[in-house]
C-alpha cells in the first residue's frame, strides 16, 4: 500500500493510536502532519517518523478552535502544497455515571469527538475537492448504539462515537461526487493510556476480555493497518462504511 507523494493529517496524534497512525503512514511514503494539543509531544512523533527517512511537521491544534483546524489546514498546504487524506482520531472518554454527567462534561465530550470530527473534515474536505480526490477516516468505536455496545458510564462519549458514524455515512454521500471517500473505524478494547482507568479494576477487565471471543486486548498497530488501508488506492471503492476491530466483541 503504497502512499508516496501523499499528504496527511492525523489529529490526536501526540500518542496511543494517534502516534501509531502517523507513523505507518509515514512508512507508507506519506508526508505527516502530527497534530494534537502539544506541539511539543507532537516534534517528538516527529522525529520518529525522521528517524525512519519519513517527513513530517508538527501542528498545535486544539479541535475545540475552529480557527486552530483551519490554521493547521492552511500550514498542512503551505508547506506540502495539498492535502489527501485526513484521519479524525482526536477524543477524549472520561468515565462518569449517567446520573451525575454534568451539562459541562457532555457538551466537552461531544464537542471534541463529534464537533471536532466534523470542523476538521470540513476544513479538509474543501481542500481535497479542488483536486477531486481525498480520503477522509473517522476513528469511532464499539460503544455506541444500535450494533454496537451500550457501554454504562460513558452515556456521553457513546453518543459522540454513534454521531461519528451517522456523519461518516452521510458524508460519503454528500463528497462522492469530489472522489472524496469517507469511512469510519471502530476498535474495541485497544491497549492506550485511554483505558488506564479501567485496567485499575481488574474485575473490569477480566469481564471485558470475557465477552472478547480473541480474549485480548488489540495493538494500536492492528487499527492502523486500517487506516493504510483506507488511505490507499487499494481501497478505491470502498465509501461511507465503517469497519470493526474488535476481536470478535461483537460477534460474541
């Protein structure tokens, strides 16, 4: 899967799958911009990709800015000269009882996962339809309704990860006709600091890889094979689907 001469943004990218995604990518031929709140943790994915004869920038961006995503979308083309694929993996999941969730912790959580998705594929979008092309991958999840798992004290991230999908399925409808395609993914129970909570308890833990008929957690690495995919030609004719990686969670 080849991705030289391409450009990409990948939001959250400072650490976890953020990091992994901006890597492979890079080791795929593409040139990444790392972004995230830290410009500082940012360099450092940086220089790894370096390190490995990739190219790379780092970007502040706080995806609570609309003006900070079109910042990082202005300095992705001033210094690459395009953009062609944008990968939305920036969120945060702050466990909380569903009595207790303030006003406040809902309008954060929906405001980043969801709000943040949508400003950052906007800002992409109407850079890759000058050039007719562009893959845009949404990082959704497991727990959220319908198909996926309703997963109890974290009411207000399933809602944004359930908003991630229906966005990406209308999306891909609406950017067909600029050979823009939009997916989503959504992982299960991955191994990042974004489940350090939960491994404190291991009873938790012990009843989550339970229901997991792989009985482990995924590698950040096995999402991003995802992401390669669907940045790649090879998946030229693939819009508006989103695909699992969870083990087998919700085949159990």
């Amino acid at each position: 899967m080849d991705l030289k001469n391409k450009i990409a943004i990948v939001t959250g990218a400072r650490r976890g799958m953020g990091r992994t995604h901006s890597l492979l990518l890079a080791k795929a031929g593409a040139k990444v911009v790392v972004s995230d709140i830290s410009k500082e943790d940012c360099q450092k994915v940086v220089e790894e990709i370096k390190r490995e004869g990739g190219e790379a920038l780092s970007v502040k961006c706080d995806v609570l800015k609309k003006e900070e995503i079109e910042e990082m979308v202005k300095k992705t083309v001033e210094k690459f000269g395009k953009l062609d694929i944008l990968v939305n993996n920036a969120g945060i999941c702050q466990f909380k009882p569903f009595l207790e969730l303030t006003e406040e912790e809902w309008d954060e959580t929906l405001d980043i996962n969801l709000k943040g998705y949508f400003l950052c594929a906007q800002a992409s979008a109407k850079e890759m339809a000058k050039q007719k092309s562009g893959a845009i991958i949404n990082i959704a999840s497991v727990v959220m309704g319908q198909q996926g798992i309703g997963f109890p004290n974290i009411v207000h991230y399933c809602a944004s990860k359930g908003g991630i999908i229906g966005m990406t399925e209308a999306l891909a409808v609406e950017l067909a006709p600029y050979n823009i395609r939009v997916n989503a993914i959504s992982p299960g129970m991955i191994e990042t600091s974004m489940i350090s909570s939960v491994k404190q308890d291991p009873k938790i833990i012990e009843a989550m890889l339970a229901r997991i008929p792989m009985h482990r957690a995924g590698r950040p690495e096995e999402v991003s094979n995802l992401v390669l995919f669907l940045a790649s030609e090879e998946s030229s004719y693939i819009t508006g689907s989103t695909i699992i990686a969870d083990g087998g969670w919700l085949a159990g």
